[in-house]
C-alpha cells in the first residue's frame, strides 16, 4: 500500500530549519514519527505545503515541502491519505484520489471536518463529547476516540535530580492553559516549573520558575520534577500532547476534568494519575506527591500509549473500512 499525509504549512512564524531534520532518529515531531509507523513496510510520504524540500528518511519514507498542493503531483497512488489538521489547502489533494482512504484528525477548534472536503472514511477524535458530536454530522464516517502518543525517541525518564515538585509544560502565550488558575491558586510551599513562555504582563509566584525549553530538552526538564499537570480550559485545545509526554517521561500527572480527552484511556486512579476538579486540584497534587512512588506512568504508556500502540490501532481502522 501507499500512504500519503498531508501535514500541514511550513512555519510561517519561526525559523523553518527548526523542523528541518536529517534522520528520524533525532526528528522531534511525533507525526512524522507516528505516520512512519502507519507506514511500516510499505511506502509513504509526509508533505508540507510553502517550502522546496525532498528528504528521504528511509528508502520507503520521504518528506516533501512543495510550494503549493495546487503543484503536488505524487509519483504514486496513495491507498490511504492521513490529513493532520482541517485545511482547504488539502482539498485539491484530496479530490484528486477519490478511490484512495482518507483519514480525519484534527485538535480543539478543529476536531471538525472544515468546510469543502467531507468524504472521510476515518474521522479520529480525543474525547467522547467530540465523536457523538461528529457522528452526528458525519454518520456515514467511521469515527473513533484515538490514541495520542509521544515522540518515543525523545520523551522517556532521564536520570535527573528532584528539584521541583511539580512540572507544568504550558505555553503562556496560549491564554486557555490554565496559568491564571495554576498561578492564582497554587500552595506556597510546592515547587512548580513552568516549561513555556510565561504568560505576557503576568507576573508569576516565587515558588515557580519558568523558562521555554526547546523540545529536545524537554525530557530532561520534566525529569526534574515529580508530578505532571495539566490544567487546559475549554474547547479550544484537545487531547494536549503534553498528557502523553508526561507518561512517557515517568509522571503521574493530575489533570482538571474539564480538560478534553479520552478520559479513560490516559488516567488509570493509583497508576497513571488522578482526575481532579478546581475544589480539590492541590489536594489532589498533593495526595499523588506523597504517593508517587506507587505510581507506575511510564510502564503504562509502554504498554497502552506508545507510536506502535497508536499505529497499530490506526491500521486496525484502516482495515475496517478497507
């Protein structure tokens, strides 16, 4: 089979050579990773529209950036085509192969199939409110809860000293994080590291520092910390990949109910971590620090969240429809 995704524009708003990376072993983008996985022996190719770039990764995986997809002819058929994110720029692509099977996932805003391409075979979604709302408009699609995982090569526990107690990896540019909630409520004598851009004009406790790291560092930062959060308000962010970032780092983390995702799949009480509402959030980091030794995050995600967990449920999709 041939596979082909469609992944989304070239960076507009930062350097380009910041996803530029010569072999998979140090990429840092868990898509292209979990697409390398759907692909397995077969042949595949991510491409990137508002660039020139031809990089073959390995005889059978190539990325492309093509100026335009108005301009995208691939040299093959693709059997299946993987769209990351709901862009019309895909559309040409995607009309151009009507026999091919098309995959749906979007994030927040953007869990919807947008406007001009609604052909999907496969509509993947991060929480149960998301897939009765999308069978309910697309009811002829095979729509599914999905499993996000980490970038495996470079989310795992390292080998570091305890310095904080909590690890809150939130970028404070995006105001629906959570940081007001974080910063305005957290216990005087918790240490938190903050890994992102503190929020513009908004000054931050002194029991929390906070610092962007780049994502090759991301590991190491976390592994300094005990416990994970995740506090994301509303529905303009899903499933935040940081949930399976701090699983496969060794974490058990403690999310606020109101945050979207597959609930079920990524908290398992007394093993993964714990649900908590606003009442009784630092009650609940609390509990999870005095017991987070009993926890077992990263054996979990080994074996449930991993690229070839996730992989392998994507192909078993693909077979249903096929």
């Amino acid at each position: 089979m041939n596979f082909l995704m469609l992944r989304g524009q070239v960076p507009q708003d930062r350097n380009p050579q910041e996803i530029v990376f010569d072999r998979l072993k140090t990429c840092d983008d868990v898509w292209t990773h979990l697409f390398y996985n759907i692909v397995y022996d077969n042949y595949g190719e991510l491409c990137y529209w508002g660039g020139r770039r031809n990089h073959l990764f390995v005889p059978n995986f190539m990325e492309r950036w093509v100026p335009t997809f108005d301009e995208y002819i691939p040299t093959f058929e693709p059997d299946v085509i993987f769209c990351r994110g709901g862009f019309p720029e895909y559309h040409v692509v995607l009309k151009r192969f009507p026999k091919a099977i098309k995959i749906y996932y979007g994030a927040g805003r953007r869990f919807l199939p947008q406007k001009g391409f609604s052909d999907y075979d496969i509509i993947l979604q991060d929480s149960p409110e998301q897939v009765k709302k999308c069978k309910k408009k697309f009811p002829n699609a095979l729509t599914t809860l999905f499993i996000k995982p980490a970038a495996d090569n470079i989310f795992y526990p390292t080998k570091s000293y305890k310095e904080y107690d909590i690890c809150f990896p939130a970028n404070g540019a995006q105001s629906f994080k959570g940081h007001k909630f974080v910063y305005k409520t957290i216990p005087k004598h918790l240490k938190l590291l903050n890994l992102g851009n503190n929020p513009r004009g908004y000054k931050y406790p002194e029991n929390v520092s906070s610092y962007r790291a780049l994502r090759s560092d991301m590991a190491n930062n976390i592994s300094k910390c005990k416990v994970g959060i995740v506090t994301t308000e509303g529905d303009i962010d899903s499933c935040p990949r940081v949930v399976p970032e701090l699983l496969a780092c060794g974490l058990p983390i403690v999310v606020l109910d109101r945050v979207k995702f597959w609930k079920e799949k990524y908290i398992v009480s007394g093993v993964t971590g714990e649900l908590a509402t606003t009442k009784n959030f630092w009650d609940t980091v609390q509990y999870v620090l005095d017991n987070v030794d009993k926890y077992t995050p990263r054996n979990y995600y080994k074996e449930h969240l991993s690229l070839d967990h996730a992989a392998k449920f994507i192909r078993e999709k693909i077979n249903e429809v096929m």
